[in-house]
C-alpha cells in the first residue's frame, strides 16, 4: 500500500516544521492585519494548533504544499490566534 502524500503539521519532524511556520509565516503576514512584528513563538504556536494538512512529496526534490482545504481554515486561525497575541 502506498504511503499518504497528504500530512498533517504534527507529524513532521521538529526541523521540517520549523520550515513550514517560516513559509506560512512569509505567506500568510501580509494577510493578516497584524499591528506589530510577531515573535516567532507566537507563529509556531498558532500553526501548531491549527494542524494544517500539507501536501508531502518526496519524488525526485521533496515538495510541501498546504492543501486548498487547510488555507482558509489555517488563515481564520492564524487572525484570531495572532491578533490575541498583540
């Protein structure tokens, strides 16, 4: 049986995980109406919560993608986690 290409946040390895906050973070900022630079821990913990599920392939060079479903759903829980950090 084939391996599952989809992936949830918390079954990556701590190091790919850091990678992801850091794409999520690039991608989702200038989303967010955030008034400050938020710290980094406050990024991971927000993602960590909302366990979005990511497309894993490691064909030829590996690529992660979050999943169409997960965008919205990650995006409405990064605003309300971050925005409670300010």
């Amino acid at each position: 049986m084939a391996a599952s290409p989809y992936r949830r946040f918390s079954s990556l390895c701590p190091t790919v995980q850091a990678l992801v906050i850091r794409l999520i973070q690039e991608e989702f900022t200038p989303l967010l109406p955030l008034s400050a630079e938020m710290p980094a821990a406050a990024w991971a913990r927000a993602v960590a919560l909302a366990d979005p599920t990511l497309l894993y392939c490691t064909a030829q060079e590996p690529v992660i993608r979050l999943c169409p479903e997960s965008y919205e759903q990650l995006q409405e829980h990064l605003q309300q986690e971050l925005t409670r950090t300010e």
